[in-house]
C-alpha cells in the first residue's frame, strides 16, 4: 500500500475544515445587522443586532444577509420645480438615512441600491408636493434670518411628510430631508433681481420718510425745550434785575441827590476791583457805562480844587 504524504495530507485537512466552519459561522461586525433566512423564512427572532460570531445551517439551508446599520447621506439630483406664485425654482435636495427594521427592509426592499432608488424617488415626490405650497419669497431673500427660518420650516414639512410611511413601508429611518441648493432659472434670475431692487427701494423710502418725520419731532420738541428754556430765564433775569433795582433804589434812597453819581462810580470801580482780583483780560465795548468810566470823571470837577488838605484828625494814641 502506497503511503500518503503527510503535508498534504495536513493541508487538506486545514482547507476541508476552513470550508467547513466558513459554511456553516458567519461574523456580524459592530457597525451590521443580520437577517438570517432558514428555508425561505424568516421573523423577528432571525435579526441580529449585537456583534460576534454565530453558527448557521450551511447554504441552501440557511442564508444570512447582512446590512449597514449607520447613517447614509443620499443625494437627489437638482429639478425644477413651480412656487405657489407661478415662479420657477431649480432645487436639489439630501436625505440621512438608515436601515431601522431589518426585517421588514429584508422583504420590502432586499438591498441598499434598490433602497436609494426607492428614496430618490419618494423624495422628489414630496418636494414637488411641500415646495409647490410655498412662495418664491420663502426660497430666494436677502434677508439670511427670515431665509433660514423658511428653509427650516421646509424641511420639516418634507419629513413630517414623508418620514412616518416610509419607515412603515420599507423598514428605513429618515432622520432628516434637507435643501441642499437652490438657484434660479437664467429667464427668471433678471425678474427676480428687479423685484428684489423695487422691494429695497421701497424699504429705503420708507425709512427715509420714517427719519424725515422722527426728525421734525425732534426739531419740534427742541424748539418747545428752547422757548421754555428762555421763558423761564427772562422770568428769571426780570425777577434778578426787579430785586436789584428794588436794592438800589432803596440804597440811593439813603445818599443825597448831589453824591449820587459819585457813588455810583464807586459802586463800578468796587466791581472792576472784585472781577480783576484773578488777573482777567477784560474786553469793553465802548458804549458801556464801565468802559465811559475810564475816559471822563464821573462828574464836572470844579474850576479849582482846593490845594489845603484838611486837618488830620489828632491822634488818639
């Protein structure tokens, strides 16, 4: 009898097991999730969710069909689309997804290209049905705030749509549909830049009236504050010059009618005394009763002034 060698017999052996274990195992990796199939059936308990490495029935009896289970980022190619206010808008939109009942993906959908295929088209559907509901406004703004607001409101209009059937019909979760561009038709791009203009024109109008009339408010109540300002001073000054006329007259009153006129000298040089006591620069006009002081004595001084001094008064020391 022939003998067999003996590494190849080993190898054999290692390939024959390694078939073996491959037919009958699979491995479920953390970011998957399995459906196993047993003879064309398949429910609740044949999902696999957790990682690991399970046994199987060997092929034809059993199958397992493994599928991502993270987020995917689905485009849908740009159309165009007709606003509510009879204007053209080309838009594309995004989808996030992801496969959230295995089962029920399994039997309805079966792979992850049929599934784009599916959305793509469920998506474009319910665009056309949200946005034909909107106004151009709401898709092109120059205000940023108010466009974002419209381009949120949108979005949510599309899941709420959208989102409830076709997780109940094909297993998919969709987490979010969103406006991934909008631009405008080359024949409507020029109307709506015109429209744009007139409306800006008519905001700077308005807000130039709005300043022309806050303006003569202004000017009205400075105007009142003005008056009131110089009503209450001349009030005042007339109430100042009544106190002091009062204080002079009852200040003359007391001098004879000769001294009266030297006195009131007097009176002026004591206030130039007292003003230029801090070294003041002074500037007269010269038809002022202080100014005439400097040039004429107060009164006509006699012919002759007597040249004996009067007797001094003896000391009492």
């Amino acid at each position: 009898m022939k003998k067999v060698p003996i590494p190849p017999l080993i190898v054999a052996v290692i390939v024959v097991a390694a078939l073996v274990t491959y037919a009958v195992t699979f491995q479920v990796r953390f970011s998957q999730v399995a459906v196993r199939v047993l003879l064309g059936n398949a429910d609740e308990s044949s999902v696999i969710r957790d990682p690991g490495l399970y046994a199987k029935w060997p092929w034809p009896i059993e199958t397992v069909v493994k599928y991502d289970k993270r987020f995917k980022v689905l485009d849908t190619p740009e159309s165009e689309i007709k606003t509510a206010d009879g204007k053209n808008v080309i838009v594309g939109c995004f989808a996030i997804w992801r496969i959230a009942q295995p089962l029920e993906f399994k039997i309805a959908v079966e792979t992850e290209r049929r599934a784009a295929e599916l959305l793509r088209a469920r998506i474009n559907e319910t665009r056309s049905a949200i946005m034909g509901k909107h106004d151009m406004s709401e898709f092109v703004s120059l205000d940023a705030e108010q466009l974002e607001s419209s381009h949120e409101g949108i979005e949510r209009e599309m899941l709420t749509l959208a989102g409830p059937a076709i997780l109940d019909e094909w297993g998919i979760e969709v987490v979010r549909i969103g406006v991934r561009r909008i631009s405008l038709p080359e024949e409507v791009s020029q109307k709506v830049f015109e429209s744009m203009i007139q409306e800006r024109e008519a905001l700077a109008a308005r807000y130039r009236e709005e300043g022309a009339a806050l303006a003569e408010t202004i000017k009205a109540e400075a105007e009142s504050a003005k008056h009131q300002i110089l009503a209450f001073a001349q009030s005042k000054a007339q109430e100042i010059e009544s106190k002091g006329t009062r204080a002079a007259t009852r200040i003359l009153a007391q001098i004879d009618k000769e001294d009266t006129p030297f006195f009131i000298w007097l009176r002026r040089l004591d206030a130039l005394k007292a003003v230029l006591q801090e070294r003041t620069t002074i500037f007269f006009d010269s038809k002022t009763e202080l100014f005439k002081d400097f040039v004429r004595p107060p009164a006509e001084l006699p012919a002759e002034l007597p040249m004996e001094l009067p007797p001094e008064a003896p000391d009492q020391g």
